[in-house]
C-alpha cells in the first residue's frame, strides 16, 4: 500500500498512517475524498485547515464574502493582508500553501435554492459552517433529498453545537428546527459578539466528523447534538429522534425540490 504513496506524503501523513483505525488504505481514501465546506468563516476556517491537514483531496468552498477586520478575531484562515479580498480565494491560497496534494475548488457565489443541487453534486460529505437560517435549512433540504451526508455547527456568544447528519434516512435539521425563528429573537455574531476562540472548537469537531465520516471509523453525532458552553467548559448531549411529521424527511414530505422553498424569514414551504 505504501508504495502508492511519494516519500513526501510518507513522511506527512505518517501520524495517520500508524493508526491501525487509518493506516494506508484509509489515508488514501482521504485523498480520494471531497468534501464541501459552506462558509469561509469562523467555523469554515478550522474545518477548512484541518481538512487539508488531513490530506482530504478535493476540498469545494463556498462564499461569496469578503475579508473585513473584525473577522481577524476569529476566522484564523485569513490574515492582514486579506483584508478586502475575496473569503473563499483567501481560503483556497491557505490551503495551497499548506499542503500541495488538495485541489481546492472556488464558488465565490452565494448558496441560493437554484444553484445549491448543483454545488453539492459530486461530494462525498457538506461541513455547514453559515451563520444564518436560511442558509441552514437550504443546505439541509438539499443534502436531505440529494442523500449526501453532512454536518451543522453554530455558535453564540459563549456556546456552541455540532451534530452530523448521515444519508441513512435518520433526522434532518428540519427535525429540530420546523421552521426558523423570528429574526428578532437569535441576533447576529455582529450583534450579540461571540468569543474569539469558540469557533475554533466548534470547526475542529466539525472537521473531526468528516473525517470520521470519511474513513468510516468511530461514531458520528448522528441523533445527538452535541452543545458546547466554553464558559463552563461542558459538553452536553442532546438526542434528536426523526420526526415522521417532518415537511423534507418526514413519512409524507412537503418538500420535495428545494425550488419550491421560499429561503427566507420562516423559510416556509
């Protein structure tokens, strides 16, 4: 099996290569592995780094923002000097430079109910790392009716979750959350400000499921949803159960095409 590998990717993925649970063959699926990461933020920036770290091979980011100072505080992928520029060339420049064997594939667009069946064809696990609901309950849908894995972080203030969805017909997002809550009631990072560090545990855990995820070791957050409180330095689990009810995974779904959706607000069908 090593003989499939060069010297340099020897010596680099070395620490992968002795775990029994990994060895050659599972860091060879790694390369052979895709995975889309929805957001270049503050989530997006570890998941995105430890991914490539892991030798995930083609990596797709999506983001249609720019680098602004007040990100520095937090989305670690980006530096000074990108400041103004474009979050998802930022993010692919970074990855370049740290390890040569990812291809990284650019959607500098924002992630709408036309292109997003599209953008997520092809890959084997999505990371969500956004920071709104329309968003979220968009990239649910679509994996939820495309079958293609993948996991939710957020954060707030001081707290975070994480919980992965497999394409095996457990719950979906929509499970926990029918529909969005009013705008009014979960304001914004800009708004309510998080804590600078929190987003690095919180994109780690995510990366970690994808890769587990991806070499089929260990258990996923599949029915759990896993909460963070830095402040107390807790973790908390929370089981979620498939709700027959539900309008995209449920015994008779509404949802059906994610065209069909109004992506804003409630995002109600």
């Amino acid at each position: 099996m090593l003989d499939e590998f060069t010297e340099d990717q020897i010596d680099r993925y070395a620490r992968h290569i002795i775990l029994e649970e990994v060895g050659g063959a599972g860091q060879k699926r790694l390369l052979d592995s895709r995975v889309l990461c929805v957001g270049a933020g503050g989530l997006g920036s570890p998941a995105i780094l430890y991914l490539a770290a892991a030798g995930v091979g083609q990596i797709g980011i999506v983001d249609d923002d720019v680098v602004e100072t007040s990100n520095l505080q937090r989305q670690i992928i980006h530096t000074s000097a990108d400041v103004g520029r474009p979050k998802a060339v930022s993010a692919r420049e970074k990855v370049e430079s740290l390890n040569p064997d990812v291809e990284v594939e650019v959607h500098e667009t924002r992630l709408d109910n036309r292109n997003v069946m599209e953008l997520i064809e092809g890959y084997d696990f999505v990371v969500d790392g956004t920071d709104n609901f329309e968003t979220r309950f968009l990239v649910n849908d679509a994996c939820t009716l495309a079958g293609v894995p993948y996991n939710h972080g957020s954060i707030f203030k001081f707290e975070g979750q994480v919980i992965t969805f497999p394409s095996d017909g457990g719950a979906c997002y929509r499970c926990i959350f029918p529909e969005a809550p009013p705008a009014d009631m979960v304001p914004s990072c800009s708004a309510a400000g998080v804590l600078g560090v929190l987003p690095g545990t919180v994109g780690a855990i995510q990366a970690t499921e994808a890769v587990k995820h991806l070499l089929g070791i260990g258990e996923v957050l599949e029915g759990r949803m896993l909460y963070f409180d830095s402040l107390g330095m807790a973790f908390h689990e929370v089981s979620v159960r498939k709700n027959p009810e539900c309008p995209v995974c449920g015994d008779e779904p509404a949802i059906e095409d994610v065209r069909d959706v109004e992506y804003a607000e409630a995002c109600s069908i």
